[in-house]
C-alpha cells in the first residue's frame, strides 16, 4: 500500500514529522490533540511512573492511552518502544526491565529523538534510534517485548507495519499498545490536505480490521484491556466532531506472538471471511449498494440463467412465486438500508426516490408485470442508492473540513 485516501508515504511522512517536531520543540503550543503531564494523568498513568520523568519529556507527551495496562514488559526484557516520542514510555520500560534489560526507542522525528537523546543522556540501559515502522532496523527475533503509543494510526502501511513487529519479536514475545480505532472508516478523498493524517482519525483502522491484521500476522491472545474516549481530551471543537462522526476512540491492546507466522493460505482465509466484509460493506456505508445488487442478480441475472441453461441442453423449473419473493425481499432491504443512511447525512431525497423505486418495483412484481414498469423501478432505486451514497460522501468531506 503505497497511498491512502490519495496520499503518498512520503507525504504522510512530512506531515507526521512536521506535527511531532512541533511537540517536541514547543510543548506549549496550541494543539488539537492532548500533551504533557496532565494528558498522562488523565490517559491512566499512575503519579508513582510520572514523578522521576524529566520535566522536558514528560511536557512532550502525546500518547493516546496507557499501554502499560497489559503488563507485557517484564524485569530483564529487551524492549522496543515503537514510536517513542519523547521517551516517557521508554524511561517507564526501563524501570521495569530493571539494569539487566535494555530499551530501544525507535521513533521517525528527528526532533523527538534529538530531545530524548539529550534529556536522557546517561540512562544505561535505553538505546535512541530514528527509524520507521514499516522498516525497523532490528535482526529478526531480538526483542523480548513492545510497547507501542498512539504511532500505529499514523503508519501508512499498517500491515507491513504489524508484520515487522512480527519478525522482531521472538516467538512467544509480547506486545502492549495504546491506538486510535474507528467505529466507520474515512471513505472520501483527503488529499487535498495532508496534514488531516495528523489529526489521528484519517489514518485510524476500524476496530476490528487492526485486531484481524495482527491475528493475521500471527499473535495469538490478543485482548483489549481498555478502551476510552480520547478525543475528549482534545482541546479542538472541530477534532471532537470529526473523531465523534467517525467514533474514534483508543484502546489498549495487549497479545502474544505466535511460534511461526501463518501459512499465505491461512491469511487469505482470514481475509476472505465474508463476515469481514459484510461488516465492511456496512461500516462503509455500503450495504445499499449491495442489497441493490443483489436484488438486480435476483431478478436479472436469474432471467438470464433461465435463457441460457435450455441452450445447454439444461431444463430449470422455477417458481415464479418465490422468485418475486426473493427479488421483492432484496430490493425492501435495499429500501432500508437507504432509509439507515438518512439518519446519518440528515437528506430525505434518497430515501423518497428509494421508495418510490421500491413501489413501482413491488407492483410490477404483484399487481400488473411490465417490464419496462420494473426496468423503471430498479432505475429510481438505483439512482437512489449512488444519491445516499454522495450525500455519505459530502456529510464526512463537511465533517473534515473539505471542499
């Protein structure tokens, strides 16, 4: 994946480091997400891990949660802070792995690990290094555990991303992080301002899509051990719509690695689960589309088997009764599906025409059959469901803040 929404890596880069540069330099600015001290407190940190954090770092704090509520860093561990920021997760690890572990704080801002470098000069057991997710600078297997803060979200190729942590690991290793998720995925073009990507939500996954890619990379025991409403926290009117139209909110995840990856076979069965897509098609706001399709295969793709399967040599009976059942049952569906999304973009247009579409389709199927009366029917409901669509489309670009 080497652009989303319209995006190039390279610009989600800059924008990502530009923002987190800012944080690093001057802490006190104006931001749309929480820093420091207090957003540390009010994440979960207990006072007793803040105390001893030096007042430079601690002030450049911006985490989304508290991954260290999944206990996965234990005495002795080598350790990789995934997207470390300032270090304060870093400084905290190294407590816990005590002298005879090491902590390694990866983060891709220049600024943010120039800062830890020379705030945290003299810790022994805490190596920084400047480094990207999707190409950690790690042999395979060296590390006993990760912990990870709020950096997933803004990573474009979360899978290659996910599959490092993987190979970094050793087998049975464990991993801790705090991640935004959403509830709908961003589905309009956001290329007209990258820095959207900094926001923390256009580049969140869907709850459930995040849990799947690290099962598909082979952790095992994956649990979420805490989830809240992050984007309160936020100081930016405009950041809490987005992240309410959206229903980000963070979770802290904790799981294990698995022995060996999973077989190409075993991925791709995990992709295809229809009830992955089904949950997709709905979380976009497409379920329309796809009750109107099917109930077009219903009526026009079994009209054509029917045509065909003589010319084979093939007799098929059919029940004309329960073929208008079947047709009238999709094309209602597709009704409410349509009608769900006015709810949603507040427009009653799609949901009349669909219901107009819907009606000229039911009489001809019951009342008296043309089939131009129901060519005209599927057209309305068709034109319908693009209408609800654009309009789903319009409402997250106002919600976004794009033309």
């Amino acid at each position: 994946m080497v652009a989303i929404l319209g995006y190039s890596s390279r610009q989600i880069s800059d924008a990502v480091q530009g923002m987190y540069s800012a944080v690093a330099d001057t802490p006190d600015s104006p931001f749309h997400f929480p820093v420091g001290g207090s957003a540390c407190r009010a994440l979960g940190y207990p006072e007793e891990q803040l105390v001893d954090l030096p007042p430079p770092l601690l002030a450049s704090f911006a985490g989304v949660g508290y991954p260290f509520r999944a206990r996965a860093i234990h005495y002795g561990d080598r350790v990789l802070d995934l997207g470390a920021g300032a270090g304060n997760d870093s400084l905290i690890a190294g407590r816990l792995v005590g002298p005879d572990g090491r902590v390694i704080a990866l983060d891709l801002t220049a600024a943010m690990t120039r800062k830890l470098k020379i705030t945290a000069a003299g810790t022994d057991n805490l190596s920084v290094v400047q480094g990207s997710a999707e190409r950690l600078p790690l042999p395979d297997a060296s590390v006993d555990s990760i912990t990870s803060n709020g950096a997933l979200n803004l990573v474009p190729d979360k899978r290659r991303a996910v599959a490092e942590m993987f190979r970094v690991l050793k087998p049975g290793g464990r991993l801790q992080l705090a991640d935004v998720v959403i509830h709908r995925p961003v589905s309009v073009d956001c290329h007209e301002d990258p820095r959207l990507w900094v926001e923390c939500v256009v580049g969140a996954t869907v709850r459930e899509e995040l849990l799947a890619l690290f099962a598909e990379a082979g952790f095992e025991e994956i649990e979420v051990v805490g989830s809240h409403d992050y984007f309160a926290l936020s100081p930016s009117a405009q950041t809490r719509e987005v992240a309410a139209s959206f229903g980000a909110h963070a979770i802290e995840v904790g799981m294990r690695r698995g022995e060996s990856a999973p077989s190409r076979l075993r991925q791709w069965a995990r992709r295809l689960d229809p009830r992955r897509w089904l949950l997709l098609l709905r979380r976009r706001g497409l379920l329309g589309i796809a009750a109107l399709c099917l109930a077009l295969l219903s009526c026009y793709g079994t009209l054509a088997l029917v045509g065909l399967l003589p010319l084979l040599g093939i007799g098929l009976a059919l029940d004309e009764g329960a073929w208008a059942l079947a047709i009238a049952a999709f094309v209602l569906l597709t009704l409410t599906m349509l009608a769900a999304g006015s709810r949603r973009h507040h427009a009653v247009g799609p949901t009349l025409l669909a219901t107009a579409g819907s009606a000229t389709i039911l009489y001809a199927l019951f009342v008296d059959y043309h089939a131009s009366v129901e060519l005209a029917g599927f057209v309305l409901l068709a034109a319908a469901a693009l209408w609800d669509l654009r309009q789903r489309r319009r409402q997250e670009a106002r919600v976004l803040g794009l033309s």
